[in-house]
C-alpha cells in the first residue's frame, strides 16, 4: 500500500517541447525589464514603473515571521522571467498554435467554454495564448482582456486602480510582481451589468524554471455582478517553478464580485499569491479558495471593507500530501461601520503534509457595528500530519463583534467501522468521512467544480487504499 | 553505586551540561524586545521594555523588597541565595516567550525569593508576598512531592511607581494536585509587573489563576509543559482593565506526551483606553497522540476606546487529539443590562454587575463550583 492514503491528480503532468518566440533569459535585472517592455511594446510610464517596482524588491527583505523556512530555498537568479510565443492573444480557437491548443484540449478548456462559460482567458507561461468572450457581453460594455491589452487600449479604467488594492511596496512579492508582471485578466463590467454564466481563466506553466507573474483587475462598477473562476497546472520539473500573481478586485457600491480558484499546480511549484478585493459600500467580495497542488502555498485571501454595510467572505478548502505545505488562510480589514465577514477554512492533511491556517481579521479604531465570524477546522488523516492555526484577531471599541472558533480532528474509527460494517470499503468509507468533512464547503463551488472535487477525493482514495 | 547507576548518572551530568550550553548560545543570541519581535508586536516594548530592561540593569544586589513574607506552617520554604547552583540552572532552564534576553539579565543579578518544597499536604494556604516601591526581581520555586496536595498564593505588589519582573518555576510530581493563585496588583499611577512562569507536570493536576490589578503595564508569560500521561494542567486568568493600562499576556501548552490534558481560559473585561493582548499555543509534539488541549480568550469591550488582539494558535504533530481554541471579542449584552436597569440599578452598577458576572466564571472555575465567591 502506498504510504499516503491519496494520490495527487496527475491530469496536469505532461509536458511539450519549448518554443518559445520571446525568452528574457534567467534572472531579473533592468535588461530583463527592458526586454519584457519592449517586447510588449509597453508606455514609457510603464517602463519607468517597473524599474521603480524592481529597485523595491531588490531592497526589501523576505518575510519573516509569516513565512514557512522553505521560502528561503527559493532562488531568485534561477527563475526565467518571461517566456512567450507572441504578446498577443489569439481570439480563435483555431488559430493557437498546435502545441499550446493540445495543452488546453487536454486540460479540457474549450468544451468548458461551449458548455457554461461566457469567456475564457487561457495563459500559457507569460503571455495569453487565448482570448474570447461572448459577443453579447461585449455590446453591453464588459471588457475582458489580458491584462497588456487592458493597460494598452483601456488605460483611462485600467490606470486609476493599478496598483492601488495592493501597492508596489505592500511587500517583497508584490513589488516582484509589479516589476515582471505579465498576462492575467482585466474585467471591467459597466453599472447594472450582471453576468448570469461565469468567466474563467486558465493558467498553465509548461516550461522549466519557468516564474509566471500574472496580473489581474476585475471592477465591478456600481450593482454589476459577476463570478470569475481560475484554474491552475503545471508539469513538475526538477527546478524550482514560481508562481507569484497578483489579483486586485474593486467592487464599487452594491457590487458583487465571486472569485473562484482551484489550484492544482505540481508540487515544485512556489504558489506565491497576493489576492486582494475593496468592497465599497453595500458591496459584496468573495474568495473561494481550494489549494490541492503546489509544494509551498502562501494565500491569504484579502477583503478590505471600505464602505458601509460591505459583506467580505472567505471559504477555503486545502488539501497538504506530502511534501506539501499548504499555508493559506484569509484577511478581513473592516474599515467602515456596519460591515460584516465570514470566514470558514477547511484543511486536510494527509502523510506528511502540513497545512497551516492563518488570519488576520482588524475592526479599525470608530468602526461599529462590525461582525465577524471565523471558523477553521482541521482534518488530519495520518499520525505524521501536521496542522496549524495562527489567528490574529484586533478589535477597536465597543460596537462589535467577532468570535473564532478552530478546531482539530480525525477521522473517527468507529464511523469507518460503521461504514465498513455496512459493505463499503476502507476507501470508500475514508472518502466518504473525507468528502462529509467538507461538503458544506464544496456546494459553494459552482456546479462543474464541485463535481470535479468530489470525483477527486473519491478517486485519490480508491487509488491507494482500495 | 553500581556500574549502572554510574553510567546513568554520568549521562544524566552530561546531558544537564548539554542543556545549559544550549540555554547560554539561546541566550548569547537574545535580542532585547522591540516591535519587530513577533511576540512583543502589541505589547508596546518601546513604551516600557527599555525601562524594564534598565532597572534590571542598573540594580545593584541589594535587597530592594519593602516586604518578603511568607506564610507557611508547615516550614517548606527557604530562602534563596546565589550559592544554590541547582536553583541557578532550573532557571537557566527557563523558558521565555520572546523574553530571553530580560531572564538573562534577571539570572545574572537575581538574589532573592523563595523556594518551597512541599513534602505533605497543606491544610492551609501558603502565602507568599514580594513588595516594593521601587525595583524588585524576585524568584520563585516550588516543587510538589508525589502524591501531594497544596495551595499556594502569591502576591506581587508594586506600590507607588514600584516595578517587579518576577521569575516563577513550579514542578508538579506524578499524583500531586495543587493550585497557585497569582495576584499582581498596584497601588499607585504607574505600577508595572512582568511573570514568567513555567509550569512542568510530571502527572499531576495543576490550577493556575493570574489576577491583575490595577498596574500600568503588565506581561505574562507562561509556559506550561505536560511530560506524562494523566498530567492535567488549567490556566485561568481574569482582569478588569480601565484607564490607559496594557496587559500582554502569552501562553504555550506544550504537549510532549499523549494522554495528557490542558485548558486554558482567560477572561478580560477591558474598559476606557485600556488593551488587552491575548497570544496563546497549543503544542502537540510528533507521537503525543490522545491529547486532550482545549484554549479559550474572551473579552468584553466596555468602551469606543478599549482595544483588543487576540492570537491563539494550535500547533499539531500528532494524530487522535482533540484540540480546539476559540477567541470572542464583544461588547456586553444589552438585554443583560436592561434587565437590571429595569430593576432600578444604575446603569453603571449594572456594568459592574454584568462584568463581575463574566470573571466570576474563571474564579468559581478555579475555586470549585461549591465555594462560590
């Protein structure tokens, strides 16, 4: 029997030969920068921001007391910082280039699209091999572009927030980013706009050593609505691979903005993501997080709550094998009276995985009415797992309330020996306990990906234990 | 003594010196606390650690006590003195929460405190009593025999502008029970008080209340280790704060076995500026399976200005435990207080009324249900 009672979704292991038209080499220096500007064919205030990005990372410091020791095995010199085919999306099907269209049939992205989505944004290392959106969308005003384009065509919208939910200097990573960052999304959905189908994202890394930087905007102008999902896979290659994005959401006032991502990178992969929503007032912000890949995950969901009466919510599932430590968990900022958030966090740590939780929910000085509730439970599967919960919870004044609850837990034998009792196997009865465990989470999860989710923990558990 | 008990012994010697090597590089390594400390970021250190650190410093080995009494019937206690090397490596020993370098300093000038070895049980409280008006750094040991059962009180009072920063070890042998109360108090403008206290269980049943009142600025640091199966060890702590004072409290229960249990549950009523910072751990180690930890801070906020953080955390190696902590931060209920209004008491009685009510839980906790205070 393997030693571990799952196995991880090997779907996103293969790989296909480099081809790559643009590569900026290793390491990241002003002439990394330039290379990447020019072959972007990017605005001098561009450039100049970039190089101002890149002289901050060089002097910040990594970080310390949150960060788990295996960030300081990560190279920075053995990263390639852009790698492309062409800086232009291809806005049919047809027309990507054989080796990346298989990588996105067999990840299985254009059935997704004809199926339920209303766009799709598939990025292929560092640039955007596929763009399209429903043309119906595009009449009512949403845009939906990489975010190269965004800067280019839309900068009078694209401008004005770049930078502002997480600036340049909010720490090492994030000036990274603004330094390399290349493809993601812009959305921008106009007044009034809701969008009853998802759009989605798919991001790939194919080649070795490969840093993608992805750089992503939604704002949802006043009552707008819409839900964006990410996917994520990489092949896993003996070096180091970096994943370090950053994803900022403005939901203006009565907004609603859903963020899915499921992660499912290799596990040579640093998942290094800053995610970061201003909810105005009235305004709605949702992080629905599941971490299944990667070998170190550093994702703390963040909502500042800027306006009166904004809701923020986090619902997060992460799953550690192994080899893998998940270190996620969620952010709440509550800087306007009345404002509420919600936290639910779910982990499950199996072998020698370990997953860790950790929050930060802050009621600032003056701020009533405020409410909070954080609840984290933790499921560990075998006697080498490993959890953690580091909560930091302040609050200001006399008008609020917030309340924490964690708690940890196995896998009870006398329910799996009911289970078994009753003519199902040790893995049928593991996954059952495994799936009950976070199933009101999972209904979260729009239809497709909790179907997808369930199908693999039932199969992680039958691979091994059956 | 036979070749074995040679060999034991000389290992036992070694590993001492192995220990203490390590407490010395930890120490040699210690930095004095400020804001960047991940366990001092609230606790305002450049307010008041650097005085702190200059009254260690600066006191000479005088005996700046205005009053050392102890209570004890039962002539357990003795008082200490620099020559006792045991005494210095226990405290050596010591475990900080990112204090290392103020205990360093504490070890090198510490002269005074008691020592308590409790052999047979007590049928009265043993009362211990460090008081200054100045600067005080005492120390405090107290060792409890198999088997037996006592209740120790101390009481540390800074009058006037006194300081105390207070070194505490209690070791608990296997079936042993006993309860420590500790009252921390002041009478003047600016008393200021630190506690650092560890707590080895060897299989007994340890009680232990922290009391603040009425200091400036206090900092607890307690760590509380369970070394055997049917260790039971509960830390409780319940403090009225008002004015512009600040208590910074930091706990750890660390777990090295399985099939032992701890509990923790601090209370803290905080009004006008005052702030209250909570930080707690529960350790499991690899293998200390059937762990029972539970960890629980609430606070109530009386007024705009008082503030709150609370950080508990779990650290779990280890299978079949149950573990859980939870941390509520809110204002008191209104209905509580109408109800009591509405009886004709004054609304402020009725605040008082209402918090005493919500600390009385953790001394009744401590003092048994029966014997309700």
């Amino acid at each position: 029997m393997d030693e571990s009672p799952f196995q991880i979704d090997t779907r996103g292991e293969f790989v296909f030969p480099e081809n790559h038209r643009f590569d900026a080499g290793y390491g990241l220096t002003e002439a990394t920068i330039d290379y990447i500007c020019d072959a972007k064919g990017e605005p001098d205030w561009v450039r100049a921001f970039r190089k101002d990005a890149l002289r901050r990372f060089h002097e910040m410091p990594m970080p310390t007391h949150w960060a788990p020791e295996g960030i300081n095995d990560l190279d920075f010199d053995k990263i390639r910082y852009y790698l492309a085919h062409g800086t232009a999306p291809y806005k049919s099907w047809e027309d990507v280039p054989d080796d990346v269209k298989r990588t996105f049939e067999r990840l299985g992205v254009p059935e997704q699209e004809r199926a339920f989505l209303a766009g799709v944004d598939a990025q292929y290392d560092s640039e955007t091999a596929y763009n399209n959106m429903r043309e119906e969308l595009s009449k009512q005003g949403v845009i939906f572009v990489n975010s190269t384009e965004g800067l280019r065509e839309y900068e009078h919208i694209f401008r004005p927030w770049f930078g502002k939910v997480i600036p340049v200097n909010d720490n090492k990573f994030s000036a990274l980013n603004h330094a390399a960052f290349s493809g993601g999304s812009f959305i921008y959905v106009p007044k009034g706009v809701k969008l009853s189908q998802p759009l989605q994202a798919y991001f790939r890394i194919n080649s070795e050593s490969m840093g993608q930087f992805e750089r992503t905007l939604i704002i949802a102008d006043e009552g707008a609505e819409l839900m964006y999902m990410e996917g994520c896979t990489a092949p896993k290659y003996d070096s180091a691979t970096l994943h370090s994005g950053v994803v900022e959401l403005v939901a203006l006032k009565g907004a609603k903005i859903q963020y899915v991502t499921v992660q499912n990178w290799a596990t040579n992969v640093y998942n290094l993501v800053i995610q970061r929503g201003l909810a105005m007032e009235d305004a709605e912000i949702r992080w629905i997080d599941c971490n299944i890949g990667s070998g170190l995950t550093m994702k703390y969901p963040a909502v500042v709550l800027q306006g009166r009466r904004a809701r923020g919510e986090v619902i997060s599932i992460s799953l550690a094998h192994s080899g893998q430590l998940q270190d996620t968990g969620a952010r709440m900022i509550h800087a306007a009276p009345e404002t509420t958030s919600n936290i639910v966090a779910k982990s499950i740590s199996i072998g020698e995985g370990r997953a860790s939780y950790r929050g930060e929910v802050n009621v600032l000085k003056g701020m009533k009415g405020c409410k909070n509730n954080t609840e984290c439970d933790a499921l560990l599967i075998n006697a080498t797992s490993r959890t953690d919960t580091y909560p930091a919870i302040s609050v200001n004044g006399n008008a609020s309330a917030v309340q924490h609850e964690a708690s940890v837990s196995q896998v009870d034998e006398e329910m799996l020996f009911y289970m078994q009792q009753r003519g199902l196997t040790r893995a049928q009865a593991m996954s059952l306990a495994v799936n009950g465990f976070i199933n009101d989470l999972v209904k979260e999860f729009p239809m497709e990906y909790s179907v997808e989710l369930r199908r693999l923990i039932d199969l992680e558990m039958e691979d091994s234990i059956g | 003594m036979s070749m074995e008990e040679a060999f034991a012994l000389a290992e036992a010697e070694a590993k001492l010196k192995a220990a203490l090597n390590e407490c010395q590089a930890r120490f040699d390594k210690a930095k004095m606390p400020d804001r960047r400390n991940e366990d001092w970021r609230f606790g305002r250190p450049h307010v008041y650690a650097k005085q702190l650190v200059d009254t260690i410093t600066a006191r000479d080995n005088h005996n700046y006590f205005e009053r050392m009494v102890i209570c004890d019937k039962g002539n357990a206690a003795t008082r200490l003195t620099r020559d006792d090397d045991d005494l210095l490596q226990t405290e050596m020993l010591m475990q900080t929460i990112g204090s290392d370098a103020l205990l360093k300093r504490h070890i090198e000038r510490f002269e005074d405190g008691y020592s308590l070895y409790i052999e047979e049980d007590t049928t009265e409280v043993i009362e211990l009593v460090y008081e200054t008006r100045s600067f005080c750094s005492p120390s405090t040991f107290i060792m409890v025999a198999p088997g037996v059962k006592a209740e120790v009180h101390i009481i540390y009072s800074c009058l006037e502008i006194g300081n105390i920063f207070a070194a505490c070890n209690i070791q608990v042998a296997a079936g042993a029970e006993l309860k420590v109360r500790v009252q921390a108090e002041s009478d003047g403008s600016d008393g200021r008080c630190m506690i650092i206290t560890n707590i080895q269980n060897m299989g007994g049943k340890v009680m232990h209340l922290t009391e603040y009142r009425g200091l400036r600025w206090a900092r607890e640091e307690t760590v509380a280790e369970l070394y055997s199966p049917g260790s039971e060890t509960k830390l409780f702590s319940a403090n009225r704060l008002v004015g512009d004072s600040v208590l910074d409290q930091h706990t750890r229960q660390i777990h090295h076995v399985g099939g032992a249990s701890s509990d923790l549950l601090y209370k803290n009523v905080v009004d006008d500026n005052a702030t209250a910072i909570f930080a707690g751990n529960i350790y499991v180690a690899p293998g200390a399976h059937n762990t029972d930890a539970y960890q629980s801070n609430r606070n109530m906020l009386l007024s705009e200005k008082a503030t709150v953080h609370s950080l508990p955390g779990l650290e779990i190696l280890a299978d079949k435990v149950r573990c859980s902590h939870g941390s509520a931060s809110a204002p008191m209920d209104d209905e509580q207080l109408f109800y009591l209004c509405s009886r004709g008491i004054s609304r402020r009685d009725a605040q008082l009324l209402v918090a005493d009510g919500f600390l009385a839980d953790v001394l009744n906790k401590f003092h048994g249900e029966s014997q309700s205070s």
